[in-house]
C-alpha cells in the first residue's frame, strides 16, 4: 500500500504484538498493562483513562516512540496519540505533566520528521505542533522570549559604542 494513501482507520486496524515487545524488553509490564487497558476501547473508556492517568498513557506512548523503530509500531502509536489529541486537543498538555519533567517528550517526534515516509511525517507534525502550543509560557515574557521587564546589557548605548 502506498503510505501516502494510508489512514488513521487503517492503521488503527491493525494487531500490535505487545507482548512480544515486552518479552524482548522493549517495554515492561507496567507498560503492557496500560497499553492492554487503552488499545482496542471505545472512546469513553479511553477518556476516562486519559482523565484518571493520562500522563502515565503519555509516557508509555513517547517512550514506545523513543524506544521502537518498527513502522507498522511507530504508525500505530503516532495513529493512538493524534486520535487523543484530535477527541480533545487541551490533552496536549498531558505531555507537559511535572511527572514527564525529565523526559524530552519533543525528541521521537522530531526526529520522525526526517523519516521518508509521508504518514508518520504529518502525524509527527500535527501532534508536534500541538503539544507545543499547549506548554506553559513563563510569566513576564513577550513573543522572542526576553523577559518583558529585563533590560538587554549585551547591547551598548549608541553614544558609548561611537566613542
């Protein structure tokens, strides 16, 4: 099939060997059993997982991502994510939790950006673009980042610098 032509529905058909990624220790149990609890539900079950530990389903998520380089896998778990986000975009946040603080829940999407495959391009794109629009902005700054009340003191007052 050509990938260009694949659909969220088609990939979401598919049969994910779970068990065998955590036989060969691609994930752990921990893992299986949530992916166990969330693959293959209705939409109301899966919100009401989301809302009861949403950022633990994230993290199993991102770490599958980091972790798996199996397409068909990768596919259906960018498929999974931009469902979650597509049903209620404000889950974007759930991968800025304070649980997720040491992880770079950006990096397997970015890099899925350079994959020559067109699926997990747009996907990587959109739930990129999502998550992103959903971190928090520090108080006190404007549009290119500098705090709106800091002076800059790299730059040196005109009168000084033609002297």
């Amino acid at each position: 099939m050509d990938h260009a032509e694949l659909t969220t529905e088609q990939v979401l058909k598919r049969d994910i060997p779970w068990e065998q990624y955590m036989t060969t220790k691609l994930i752990t149990g921990t893992c299986l059993q949530l992916l166990r609890r969330y693959d293959k539900r209705s939409e109301t079950y899966r919100s009401q997982l989301l809302d009861d530990d949403g950022p633990a389903h994230v993290q199993v998520f991102v770490g599958i991502l980091r972790d798996i380089f199996k397409e068909e896998t990768v596919e259906y778990v960018l498929a999974l994510v931009d469902e979650l986000l597509t049903a209620n975009p404000k889950r974007a946040r759930l991968f800025h939790d304070t649980s997720l603080v040491d992880k770079d829940v950006y990096e397997p999407f970015l890099r899925l950006l350079w994959k020559g495959h067109w699926f997990i391009q747009e996907k990587s794109c959109k739930i990129l673009g999502l998550i992103v629009s959903a971190r928090t902005k520090p108080q006190g700054t404007v549009a290119n980042g500098e705090a709106s009340n800091s002076k800059n003191t790299n730059v040196l007052p005109r009168r000084q610098f033609l002297s």
